[in-house]
C-alpha cells in the first residue's frame, strides 16, 4: 500500500468516466484495509448534497466551525459564503492539504490542522 509520510493512504484527484472530479485511493493502494470494492472517497454528484448540509445548518459571521475532512472542498466552500469568524478544517491527506492550503490561501478565516481528527480532538491544540 502506497502511504504518505504520515502514514495515510495516499489518495487522488481524477476525472470519471463522464469527466466529472473524483477523489480516490492511489491505484497502488488497491489491496488496502480501507476499502472494500470501491475505491471512491468523494465524487462530484455530492457538491449539491454537501451544500445542502451546510445550509441547514445556522453559519453566520459569529460561527466558528469545525470541519473534519477537506475532500474536494465542497462544504468548504459553502461554508465560507456564510463567512464565519473562524473555520478550522482538520486533514491527514498530504495530497488534499495541498489543495486545500492552496484554497485556503485568499480565506483568512480558514486554519487547516494537518493530522488526524482523533488525534487532534484528543489534544489541546484547538483549546
């Protein structure tokens, strides 16, 4: 199994086979505990569903909110658009921290915790 330095299965960005954005396991980790059959951790029919989730919830410029797991950034985004005091997004994926540290560049209010969320939950780190 292919592993990043943390030692998370590396996952992918790619395109399916309608050309949509898909976020996957490496190929190189298709034998992997994590997955059964399916390699898919997020797909682009989610975007709608994910905005839908953060709608429900009441985000506003007082919020800080905590977000475990960037993926494609799709509630990400939508979270911003309620512009929250503070967005705090806990990733272990080295090739989605990229990504997201990219994103996060022009959104002052986004912190990006690398690790895992058990890991960082269980510390100080956002007392």
């Amino acid at each position: 199994m292919e592993i990043d330095e943390i030692g998370t299965p590396i996952l992918k960005y790619g395109t399916d086979i309608y050309g949509k954005e898909i976020l996957e396991l490496s190929s190189k980790n298709r034998n992997s505990p994590y997955i059964g059959t399916n390699s898919i951790v997020m797909m682009e029919w989610e975007k709608d569903y994910m905005k839908q989730l953060v709608n429900a919830l009441t985000i506003d410029s007082g919020s800080i909110v905590l977000e475990i797991g960037w993926g494609c950034g799709y509630s990400g985004t939508e979270i911003q658009e309620k512009n929250p005091k503070m967005h705090v997004i806990i990733e272990c994926s080295s090739t989605v921290l990229k990504r997201a540290h990219k994103w996060a560049e022009s959104r002052p209010s986004v912190k990006i915790i690398e690790g895992y969320w058990q890991n960082i939950l269980a510390s100080d780190i956002l007392a």
